[in-house]
C-alpha cells in the first residue's frame, strides 16, 4: 500500500469562506474507492489522503462540492487530475502538486446541487381537498419531437390536500453523463405540430414516422444530405466539453483519454440506443436547421430545439411537471398527469403549485355548516331544489317538476325509479338518527316512509393508516325502537374508534349528502310528494326527543316537494293489434304508447294504395306518403318522437326532420285521441302555435304527410320506426328511459325503375304466351284441352281458343293486374304483355299443331 496526499489551494478566490468544504473523490477504472471531505484553513489550504494500491490502475481525483454524491461528482464537469501508475515509482507515499481551486469552479459548485422545496394541494375541480394522493414531481426536457421525464421527488397529500415535496437538483453534468440517464419517448402533440409544419413546405421531404429512439438520421434528410457511415465520432457520445489543462499539476487533462473513456461508458450504458446521439454535433445540426426550418411560434414558445438552444446538462433550475395517482374505490387512479405543455419553467428554489385532480379522485367535502343541528334538503338527485317546481327559489308551478316552464324537451320533468334526495347531512349535530316522513296532500297529513322505499347506500372515509378508503354501509332497513331509521355521521364516529376521526380519518364526497335514496316504484304511485326528516336521540337502542328538523339559520320547517310518474306495465290501455312484450320490439306500456295504424301511397294521379306490414307498392312521381301513428303518453309527460325510415346497410331518413308535414289524426285511435298539440317534441309543442299548457303534453294520434320521392329515394325494402320518449327522470338519469318502439316493414319501388320491373315484365310475357299457347295450339294432357276447344264450338269462346291474339289479352289481363299499381299503369301493363306474347309467338317458327299429351 501506499500514502497519496493530494494538496489543495483556495487561495486565488476572492471572499474565500473556510466555512465551505470541499469533496475529494478517488476513482479507478471510472469507479470510486474512496472519498473526504475537506476543511479548508482561513488561507484556503487543505490536503485529502488516501491509501492506495500502488497497483492500480486509472487513479483519478475528482474534485467538487461536498454536498455531491459519489457518482454525481463522476458525472459533473469539475476538477479532476490523473494519477499515473508510474507516479508512485515504488514509493510508499506520493504528494502531487497542489490543486488549485479556481474562482470558476468555486462559483459553481455553490449551484450545481442545490436543495429545492415544492409546496402544494391538490384539490378537486370544486375546491374540495384530495387525501392520500401520492403526488411526484418529474423534471422534463425535450428537443425536437422527444421528450423525456426525471422522477425527482415524491410526496403525499395530508386531509386538506396539501403536500411538501423535497429534493436534490444539480447541473453542470458532463453531457455524455446526463444523456445516459434519460428515457426517451415521441411527444404526440410535438410530433403532430413538427409533422403538420413539415408538410405545409412542399420541399421537405415526407418526414420520417415518429420512432421514440433519437436519431440524428432525419436531420440529414430534411437537410437533404446522406448520412455518413457510422463511426466512432457518430455512434459514440461525445468527450466532456469542457477540457482543461491544471497549470498546478502542469499536465492536460487529455480529451482523447477523455473521449475514450467517454465512448467505452456509452457503450456499456443500458440505453445504448442513446449513443446515436453525439451532443458535440448538435450546436453546427442547430445552425443549419434554424436556417432550413420554417417559423413555429408554438414551439418557439416552450423554447423547443432546434428553435431554441438546448443544453440541458447546464440547466440547474428544473423544469417541472406532476404526476398523481390515489387507491380510492378499489383501484388506483390517475388523478393528475401533467405533460410538456403544461411544465413550469425554472422553478425556484422555493415554489407552490395547486394541481386540480380529475373527476375520478376522491375528495374531502368542504364543510360550511353552522353551529347548531340543522338541515337543508338541498338536492333531488343531482339538481338543485330551486329547481324543482315549488321549492324555496323555485318556480311556483308546475309543483315537484325539475326545471319548471323550461321550454325545452327536458323541461317539466318528474322522476320515477330511485330519487336521491341530498342535503347538508354533515351538519346534523347532536342528532343520532333520522327518519323521513312523507306528505301526499301538500302537508296535510304525513306518515312515516315504509322500509322499502329506504334504499341502502354507501359512504367513504380515507383511512392515513391504511393508505386507502373504506367503505361504509347506511340503511333503515333493520329498526331501532320499532323505527326504520339513518344513523347519522356524528353517531357513527362517536361510535367507531372516536379518536380517529380528523387525525387519521376523514369522511370523503361519495354520497356524504344523502339523505335517502327513495325508492318510490313500485310503492309510491304516480303524483306529488313533499318530504321532511324527523331526528331522535338514542340511548341503548332507545329513540327519543323525536323533533322536526328545520333549515339551517331559521326556524322554517325543512321540506322538499317532488312529483313522481312511474310506468305502468301491461295491461294498458292502447290501440287494438298492437303487439308487445317478449317477441317484439314493443313493450307493453301506454307510457309512452307508440303504433303505426296505417301507410299508404296517396297518388298524383288520384286513388290511393295501402302499405301494409311485409307490404310492397310502386310509386310514381307526385305521390305523396301518409303515415297514420299513435305516439301518446297517458300522463302527459312526453317530451319527443321520431318517424325513421330505415333501409339499406346502416341508412335512415328522418321522415319529420325531411319536411314531413304533421297534422291531428281525424277521430283519432281510441282509445287514444287525436293530438291537441302534434309536437314532434316538448319544446314546439309548447310554443305558438301549438302551445300546450306546462307540464302536460300527451301527444296523441297523429298524420304524417310526406313526398313519397323524398321519403323513399331508391328501391328498397323500407322500415319505418317509431320511437316515443317520455321526460320522466329516472333513477336520477336524464337518459329517457321512459321509451317505446313500433316498427313495420314494407318493399317500395320508386318511378318504375325498380331492379325486379325487367324481371317480372319478361317473367308476364312467358306467362302470357305459354297459357295462350296451350288454349289456342295444343291439345294438352288426355286431349282436355282438345275437348274444351270442340265443345266451345263456333261461339265467342270458340273464336277465342282459335285465335292467338284474342287470347292473349285476355291472359294478360290478371298478369298486368298483378304487375302494376295505378289504374293506367295496369292498362299499359296489359297491352305490353300481350304484345310481348305476340311478338314472341311470330318469332317462333310454326312447326302445327301439337299433338301430344
């Protein structure tokens, strides 16, 4: 072993501080074996020593700030000397001239490894803190359509959302060094700007396809050059760019050395696919690029290369975005995922951000209740009270109807199903448990809610110790003291580890207002109903003090109004030959009642033609189509129809929307009645001249009135469907779940140019000819024909069976019948067919009479 003692001399740094040591690090072979750190004297002198195996080989000493870590300083652009094997000589100790420690470096290594702090929240959209999200901070880089991420610190959120995130940054890195420790990957929003810019100038190139692995390559091709054969300058990372001579030592720290031990680090690196990246090529690459590329302001802005200059490895402010993810509902969710876009630049030493998590976390309400136990019914399902008809701040009328004199499809709506009614539960203190009372005569008289209307629901807390949320079951269903019963969130703490709660639990969003979800179907039948909550205290499963709850800050009873419109199922009432149920696509239902009574082709020529079911019909130019139909509500609460002609692969036309005219049924369908108001929705049936009177409109049997051209463009077999939504709300979703279809198919052939028209024509002219044929030339099987023809003897009938062209027409006669439509269509129909008959019987040579069975 030997002795190796390396001096150190501050001396030339003016306001030299001894309070600053310094960091002496041995390496051999790239590889620290052992570091000091060093106090300087008020002069700025110091010595490290080190044991040493005088045998090894590629002794280095690296200087530079103490605060670095042993492989950071191998990877900073700081004072290093060489210590050659045959320095030693044999010697047991080896002092090398002093190092001096320039004012350069001294400055530097004040800033290359700096400590930075975040301070933030993350909340949800509506200012609710988020719990136990683990949020990280990533430094960010990108040139070109590259970027890549550097993990720096993590941290998670306490009850108010909030987060302190620590962590060391430093620069000044070799730029081989820095390179080798980033992953890199194609930025879409990069690439899709670089790659729309590109193709906008007509003398690039097409541009290659964006491959997450840099590649210096595309340069050269949007500057219309070859690349060169690899090599070591192209395929290895470039020497360190700063190489100085130590005029202390009197020796170069030679950059050949330097980029040989570079390249060999490169080649053994993980992320080999980096080493295509030389960084000493890209400052000439940015020139030539900045010359060639067009302007764009967008990426000029995020100070993008080429556009901007690009040295990463000296950029010792970091550039940050966050990334947070929290186990809430079961799974972990992605609540914030910041990308380049979004980075905030140079951050300083000591920052704060507010980061806004996606609607998928879980967050801890905000609780602005007053002293003093109270209640507000403040929602019906998701919609506020004042607007529900007839609640504080609402419309007056329509009572218990979401958006009252709304002029709109989904205006005057009543709920049905599950409706959840929501309030400020949070501030019911000193109140152990609740029930709910119903009115159904506006208050008059009230009675407790039954157990099956009580739906069971579920609330959260998000538990520090476990990391998660936990869920809780409430339900009223088993009674306390003979009462169906909610426990409230006050009781419940009181009641499971008390200490717990605000410290190391906290209640989350998930249903923390429900009061109740009401299951109104199929206990409550259809109208308006008004609801109120009656606390108690409770003492060994003893209720007392049964109360009335009143709105917070008054004396005024707590109350909320709702009107409830279930459908009813079969049997109902509705138009005769209407089927439904299973087999069908119509349910058995007259809310809403849908059914297509009658189409028929009204023609330009006069007469009319039905469409039934499985129908067909020929139409001509002028005709017009009528579509008689049923789309009805009995409670009046429809909100629109549609008429759909479907055909085709995948094609409809919206027969209402082409300029259907709509008109009032005559006499209706009873039991359905012809429509006061034709609609086709909530919103025309509302206003002039329609103008139905809120919240009713049942719709009814209605005529629709189309071109027939219009409604039927090619032919084609046709289905018309008709589809009717009712308004009704159901289980809180404003989806028209409410619904029904009537549908019939029917063949239409559209200005005689049908496919099948040369097909049937040829198909009547054989016909015709092989019929006329057998009465007038042949005998026919066991001579009946024969017979038939002597028996009718020199008579009309006689004349007709000898004459080929008498017979003809009279064969055509239920041929065209059948072929044709229109009156004169049929007329031109028979002569055609017995004309063809004709002329095919003179083109066949006459060979007599046949004979033959």
């Amino acid at each position: 072993m030997a002795r190796l003692t390396v001096p150190l001399d501050a001396a030339g740094i003016d306001g030299f501080d001894p309070k600053q040591p310094v960091k002496v690090l041995l390496t051999s072979g790239g590889k620290p074996i052992g570091a000091q750190s060093v106090s300087l004297d008020k002069k700025g002198q110091g010595e490290a020593t080190f044991d040493v195996d005088e045998k090894q080989t590629g002794l280095r000493i690296i200087v530079g700030p103490p605060d670095a870590t042993d492989e950071e300083l191998t990877g900073l652009q700081t004072i290093g000397v060489d210590i050659p094997k045959r320095r030693f000589g044999g010697r047991e100790q080896l002092v090398i001239p002093a190092i001096r420690i320039t004012p350069y470096y001294w400055f530097w290594w004040l800033r290359w490894c700096r400590t930075f702090t975040v301070h933030g929240r993350i909340l949800c959209p509506d200012g609710s803190p988020v719990p136990g999200a683990v949020v990280c901070a990533y430094d960010v880089d990108a040139w070109w359509w590259w970027w890549s991420k550097q993990q720096v610190g993590c941290a998670t959120t306490d009850a108010n959302g909030a987060f302190t995130l620590t962590f060391r940054w430093c620069c000044g890195w070799w730029p081989w060094w820095w390179l080798r420790l980033r992953r890199w990957y194609v930025e879409p929003r990069l690439s899709d700007i670089i790659l729309r810019a590109l193709q906008r100038e007509p003398r690039f190139p097409r541009p290659p396809f964006p491959e997450p692995t840099p590649d210096l390559g595309i340069f050269d091709r949007l500057l219309g050059q070859q690349s060169p054969a690899p090599s070591l300058g192209r395929t290895a990372l470039a020497a360190p760019a700063l190489s100085r001579v130590d005029s202390s030592v009197g020796s170069p720290v030679l950059a050949d050395r330097a980029k040989a031990s570079v390249a060999g680090r490169a080649l053994t690196t993980r992320n080999r696919a980096v080493a295509a990246v030389d960084p000493t090529l890209l400052d000439g690459l940015r020139d030539r690029l900045v010359r060639t590329l067009p302007s764009i302001p967008a990426l000029e802005a995020v100070r993008l290369w080429p556009w901007h200059p690009w040295q990463p490895w000296w950029d010792c402010t970091p550039d940050l975005v966050f990334r947070a993810t929290q186990t809430c509902g079961g799974s972990e969710q992605v609540i914030v995922d910041e990308g380049w876009f979004n980075a905030r630049w140079n951050v300083p030493q000591v920052s704060n951000v507010t980061l806004t998590a996606s609607n998928d976390a879980c967050c801890v309400p905000i609780n602005d209740c007053t002293e003093g136990e109270c209640l507000a019914l403040a929602k019906v399902c998701s919609i506020d009270a004042d607007e529900v008809g007839g609640n504080p701040g609402a419309d007056l009328t329509p009572v218990g109807y979401a958006y009252p004199n709304a002029i709109a499809n989904g205006g005057d709506a009543p709920f049905a199903g599950r409706v959840d009614i929501r309030g400020t539960t949070p501030c019911l203190s000193d109140v152990d448990f609740y029930e709910i009372e119903y009115s159904p005569d506006g208050g008059v008289s009230w009675a407790q809610m039954p157990a099956p209307a009580l739906g069971t629901f579920t609330r959260e807390y998000w538990d520090f110790v476990l990391g998660t949320d936990v869920d809780v079951p409430f339900s009223a269903q088993v009674p306390i003291d003979g009462r169906h019963v909610y426990e409230t969130l006050e009781h419940y703490e009181a009641n499971h580890t008390p200490a717990d709660w605000g410290a190391s639990k906290v209640w989350l969003g998930t249903n923390i207002d429900m009061v109740v979800p009401w299951v109104s179907a199929p206990t409550f039948g259809d109208g308006t109903y008004s609801l109120r909550v009656i606390g108690y205290d409770e003492a060994a499963g003893v209720l007392s003090n049964a109360r009335i709850l009143n709105v917070c800050d008054s004396n005024t009873e707590s109350r909320i109004t709702v009107t409830i419109d279930n459908q009813s199922s079969f049997p109902a009432p509705g138009p005769v030959d209407n089927p439904c149920g299973s087999g069908t696509t119509h349910n058995c239902t007259n809310e809403p009642e849908t059914d297509i009574l009658d189409a028929r082709i009204v023609r330009a020529a006069g007469g009319t033609t039905a469409i039934g079911a499985c129908g067909e019909v020929r139409i001509e130019p002028g005709d017009m189509l009528e579509v008689d139909f049923v789309a009805h509500d009995a409670q009046g609460h429809l909100a629109w129809y549609s008429l759909i002609a479907t055909y085709g692969e995948n094609l409809s036309r919206n027969l209402i929307g082409l300029g259907g005219a709509l008109s009032a049924l005559p006499g209706g369908a009873p039991p359905v009645p012809a429509a006061a108001q034709v609609g086709p929705d909530y919103a025309a049936a509302r206003t002039l001249p329609q103008n139905a009177a809120a919240p009713t409109w049942t719709g009814g049997a209605i005529r629709l009135s189309i071109s027939a051209a219009v409604a039927f463009p090619e032919s084609c077999c046709y289905q018309l469907e008709l589809r009717a939504y009712k308004r009704t709300i159901v289980d809180c979703l404003a989806n028209n779940a409410h619904r029904n279809l009537a549908s019939v198919r029917s063949r239409c052939r559209c200005d005689g140019h049908d496919s099948m028209s040369a097909i049937l024509l040829v198909a009547s002219v054989l016909a015709t000819w092989r019929v006329t044929h057998l009465i007038t030339a042949e005998d026919g099987p066991w001579n009946v024909v024969a017979r038939l023809r002597r028996l009718a003897g020199a008579g009309f009938f006689g004349d007709l069976m000898d004459c080929f062209y008498c017979a003809s027409l009279w064969v055509a006669l239920p041929m065209a019948y059948w072929f044709g439509s229109a009156w004169i269509e049929r007329v031109v129909a028979w002569l055609a067919v017995s004309g063809g008959a004709i002329l095919l019987e003179r083109l066949i040579p006459d060979r007599g009479k046949d004979t033959s069975d």
